[in-house]
C-alpha cells in the first residue's frame, strides 16, 4: 500500500489548521456573544470555508473531498473528534478489504 503524498499534507494541513480554527471560533463566539445553536452553525460556515480553501491551496478540490474534510474539521472543532477515530477505523479497514479483494 503507497502512501499519496497530497493525501498527507491535506491530513497535516487539517490537523494543524483544526487548532487554528477552533481558537478563531472562540475569539468570533465571545466578540459576537453567540450561545448554542448559533455556535454550531457558526462553526460550520467557518470550517467549510476553511477546507475548500485549503483544498484550493493544493489543487486537490473536489466535492467529495470538501464533504469529507469539511466533515471531519466540523467535528473536531465542536469536540466530536472522538467519534471520529471509530469512522476512520472503519473507513480504514472498508478500504483495506476492498483493495485486497
């Protein structure tokens, strides 16, 4: 199994652009006083943002990546991150039977 060099700059550019976002998402939440719902929705709109933007950066923007990604940055900011790692866990192993077969 080959490991795509663009795949990992994208999962190095998310986890460290991740942190960034979710200290942006604090700083907007206590200047615009939002609570709740209001925060997830922002929060939304600001990852997405940020993820076809990075995917722009490395010329790898497609839709299915945008969902993906967009998805993956949405929970990690809201701290959901620990569903994802089952998802991926998944994922991963879909994949790996996938191409042995």
């Amino acid at each position: 199994m080959t490991i795509d060099q663009t795949v990992l700059a994208a999962i190095l550019a998310f986890t460290v652009g991740g942190f960034t976002i979710t200290t942006a998402l604090q700083a907007l939440k206590g200047w615009l006083k939002l609570e709740g719902w209001k925060v997830v929705l922002l929060s939304v709109v600001v990852s997405y943002a940020f993820t076809a933007g990075t995917l722009l950066m490395m010329s790898a923007f497609t839709w299915l990546l945008l969902a993906v990604y967009g998805a993956i940055v949405v929970l990690e900011v809201n701290g959901l991150y620990k569903y994802i790692k089952p998802l991926l866990d998944f994922l991963l192993q879909y994949l790996v039977k996938k191409e042995e077969a």
